[in-house]
C-alpha cells in the first residue's frame, strides 16, 4: 500500500497528550503497511510528548488552526488522508478538507462538535451503543488504538502477582499531569494507613513519602503498568492500555469529557470508582483495594479482553479504504 496520511493533533503541559498517544499508535500501524506519515501541530512544554515522535521518526510541522490554511498545508505535504484529532479546530475544517479532495477520518469522544468527516472513530467503551448521527463510525473497544509498547507487555502469572505481600501501585495522570493532581492522589494513598509500594509518575518532583517513588514521564509506562497490582488514573485514553492488559484500576477523571467513560468502565465494575476528588470516600475504596487482592483482581478479570490490541488494523482498514 502506498499513501501519505497527516495527523491534525496537539499534545503538551495543559492540553495532556492522549489524543497524540492514539494518533501515534494509528500511525506505527500505518507505516507497517507502507504508508507515509506526518504529523501536523504542536507540542509545548513535554519532553516526553516529543520524544513519542522523535523517537519513532514521525515527522511534525506546524500546522494552522484556520481550515483553508491547513488544507493548503496538507497539499502541500501530498496527503491522501488527514486524521483530526481536536477538541479545539474549527467545525469547519473537515468539511473543507473533504472539499479540498482529502479523505478525512475523526476521532472523537462522543460529540463530534459539528465536524464532518468521511469516518468516524470513537473508541470508547459502550459507544457503539450510543446513538450518532454525523455519518458512518467505528464505535466501540473493537477499535481501539494501542501502540507497539503496549501490544508487546504482557502481565507477571497470577500466582507471582499473588506472592507479592505488599501490592505494587501505579499512579498517572496522562503524560503530563495537566491537572496537576498526582500529589493530591499519593496522599490519599498514604492516608489509607495500608501497606504498598508506590510509583508516582510526576513532570514536578514532589515529597511522596518512604513508600513513594517519584518519577517523570516515562517510555516505561506500559512496562510499569503491567507489574502493577493497581493502577490510580484518570478516565482517559490510557484505560484502553490498562483494559488490554487486565490491570485492576481505581479511577477518577479530571476533564468532563472523561466523565461518560468513568461512568461506564466503573459501571460495568471492570474498574473501581473513586468519585472526582481524593476525599473520605475515595480513600476508604483505595484501602478496600489495597488490602484485599482478590477485589482488585476481579476488576482487573472483567476488564481483561474487553481490548484485544487489534483495534487499529480494523481502524487501519477502514482508513485506508476511503483513498
């Protein structure tokens, strides 16, 4: 297959870097089948967001917001296709790509905010059952994009996890921690009064305690995710990662676009809920979990399979079909 597929998307300190961290993963599958790609944005203020392409040799240049400019960027670079991936463009600049005889994919979670697209991706789980009416999606975990890092992990057998005495524990928030909450979260951890060994992955250093283990974001992030016992995160994109690898999850949100997947993941119980805040009752479910092994790992068993790591040769598929 040849192509040349640009990616509209920002990531940095503030905006977070989920939306590049799917794009990233759509493009590793993309250049597995020979296909060109560019990245066309911005990234301000993380290390660890540039190092995603720079390391993988995906090209980024700058790109305008205004839709007419951005479709003379993207003739300009020879592209096929352009994914748009922002909460933030105008609603018009689908419509004038697709004008500008572009093939154009979205992804979105949930409202497409009037964008319009030849497809749709919203990878969310249980979208598939929510009504959409912008055009043709892909919906659901069935589509769901990992990355390379993610897809090669694999979780300790249970019975080296179960020897464990005192439980291993990730916290993150994204690769930044726009919110700035990761400090908030180790407190409640330590408020549990319960044993465990902390890794709190943090762009600010912070005084976490004889158990804590502070660190700044990290290519290690899908290796640490699976020798976890618990994961403390937020509703967004790395959930999918954590689903696919069966990894019990305690989760927040920190952005109200989060808040449909919380209420999803945490009501189907393949992850525990600790409500907006680290207050009383979020601790009290942190000790739950903490002390009892079996309570996290049945979360972890419900999630396990939801993701099986092929969502983006579907979406590939799909992508490539329109051009």
């Amino acid at each position: 297959m040849t192509g040349r597929v640009g990616f509209r998307c920002d990531a940095g300190v503030g905006r977070g870097v989920g939306h590049l961290v799917r794009c990233v993963a759509l493009a590793e599958e993309l250049r597995t089948r020979g296909v060109d790609v560019v990245f066309a944005g911005a990234v301000h203020g993380s290390a660890w967001a540039r190092a995603q392409l720079r390391d993988r040799g995906l090209p980024l240049v700058a790109a305008p917001d205004e839709p007419v400019r951005l479709a003379e960027l993207a003739r300009k670079l020879r592209l096929d296709a352009v994914v748009l991936d922002s909460y933030d463009l105008p609603a018009e600049t689908g419509a004038v790509l697709g004008d500008a005889g572009l093939a154009v994919l979205a992804i979105v979670d949930g409202d497409p905010l009037g964008q319009a697209a030849d497809l749709y991706l919203d990878q969310n789980l249980g979208a598939e059952h929510r009504p959409f009416h912008a055009g043709p999606r892909l919906a659901g975990a069935d589509y769901v994009l990992l990355r390379d890092g993610v897809r090669r992990c694999r979780r300790a057998s249970r019975e080296l996890r179960g020897a464990r005495a005192v439980p291993r524990v990730l916290c993150f928030f994204g690769g930044t921690d726009s919110a700035g909450v990761v400090p908030a979260w180790a407190e409640a951890l330590v408020a549990t009064g319960v044993p465990f060994e902390g890794t709190m992955i943090s762009p600010a250093p912070f005084a976490g305690g004889d158990a804590i283990t502070v660190i700044p974001p990290t290519d290690r992030l899908p290796e640490l995710m699976a020798r976890a016992d618990l994961v403390v995160t937020a509703a967004g994109s790395a959930v999918w990662e954590l689903l696919h690898l069966g990894v019990p999850t305690a989760l927040t949100w920190v952005a109200d676009n989060q808040l449909i997947g919380y209420e999803e993941l945490v009501g189907r119980g393949v992850a525990a809920g600790l409500g907006d805040k680290p207050g009383e009752q979020a601790v009290g479910t942190l000790a739950r979990l903490l002390a009892d092994p079996a309570a996290r790992e049945e979360h972890g068993r419900r999630g396990g399979g939801l993701v099986d790591g092929k969502g983006r040769e579907r979406v590939a598929d799909a992508l490539l079909a329109l051009f």
